[in-house]
C-alpha cells in the first residue's frame, strides 16, 4: 500500500504571519487561521536584524497567542531549512539548518510539534529570551531605541502594531504600549512612530 507523505507547516505567531520570506511564501499552499500557539510566548527577545527591538518567543511567563499555520507543499527537512533561513536572515539557499545547539542561548532551533490542527508535523522556531529585565518599561526604550538603528518596518514599534493587527495580545503588551506613549508623548503607536523618524 503507498504511503503518502506526511503534511507539514510552519506554525507563524510572529512577523512570519504577514511576512514568511521569499521561500516560505511561495511554498504555502493554504493558512490555517485562528489557531493559538501551544505554547507561551512573550517580548522576550532582543532581534538584532531589527536594531535590538523586542520579538516574540517561547517564554513561560507569557502567555499562548492568535497564530497561523503555514501550510507547505515540500518535505519536512527541506521546511526545515526554509524556516532557519528565514528567522537568521539567511539569503545563501545552499545552507542548511544545522541542527540544536544545545547550551547556545543565540542559536535559531526549529522544533516541531506532531498531529497539530490536522497536519502531521509543524515547525516553530526556538529562540533563548534575552531581555533584562522583562518590564515593560524596557520594553519600550527597547522598542524606542530601535527605530533609529532598524531598517523602515523592521523597528520595535511596527512590530508591536503588526503583532497587534494579528490580535497578538501578551501579559506585558498593553503595559508595553502604554509605556512606548508615555515615553514619546504619543497618542497612539503610529504618532511615536512617526514623532521618533522625525527625530532621526
């Protein structure tokens, strides 16, 4: 009897929602939505790529948020490696994920979930939180500070307005939000961004 491959996708809780890259996008053959994330997850990291803006990842002290299923039409290690090129900004498509790290707290790890709202194995990426300390007033400056150093959309706050749009909601994001407008004297996350450009 034919065995028929096992279905696989990328669980997007993220910036991957609205923006999987140039591989991941045009491998999804469908999107799974409303689905929560399996796990907690909060502003926990700081993301180079992105002028040292707080991003989201696994973090027990969050909490499971509003995600998406990115469903793949390739096999499972070549999803694999999409997904590591993606999260490390990886453009060279001959590089391949190179498996856990155990102990390195910087390196991307995709993990994978088994029988997850109908498909046999869906990755996530792993990432150590290094945010000190998880306030949300460092949040902020963090979010702040990043504007002037992130490339256009790629800064603290458009992340935190995106993460929104996609009704991402964690323990310390309205705390997070509050704080971005009372440091920047803002009515709403779009004045501070557009007050903070102004300055730069």
């Amino acid at each position: 009897m034919e065995q028929h491959a096992p279905s696989v996708g990328v669980l997007a809780y993220g910036s991957l929602i609205g923006d999987p890259g140039d591989e991941l996008e045009p491998a999804t053959v469908r999107t799974i939505r409303g689905v929560m994330t399996p796990f907690a997850v909060e502003f926990a990291r700081r993301s180079r790529s992105r002028g040292d803006a707080p991003t989201l990842v696994p973090h027990p002290h969050g909490a499971r948020v509003s995600a998406a299923i990115l469903v793949l039409d390739v096999d499972m290690s070549s999803a694999t490696d999409m997904l590591w090129r993606r999260e490390t900004r990886c453009s060279d498509r001959c590089r391949g994920y190179p498996g856990d790290r155990a102990g390195k707290r910087d390196a991307v790890q995709v993990r994978r979930i088994e029988g997850f709202h109908g498909i046999d194995l869906v990755l996530y990426t792993d990432i150590g939180a290094n945010v000190q300390p998880l306030t949300a007033g460092e949040l902020a400056r963090l979010a702040i500070g990043s504007v002037g150093r992130a490339a256009a959309g790629l800064d603290g706050i458009s992340y935190l307005v995106q993460a929104k749009a996609n009704g991402i909601a964690t323990p310390l994001s309205p705390a997070y939000e509050r704080e971005i407008l009372v440091m920047t004297g803002a009515d709403d996350l779009l004045q501070a961004l557009e007050t903070l450009r102004a300055r730069a």
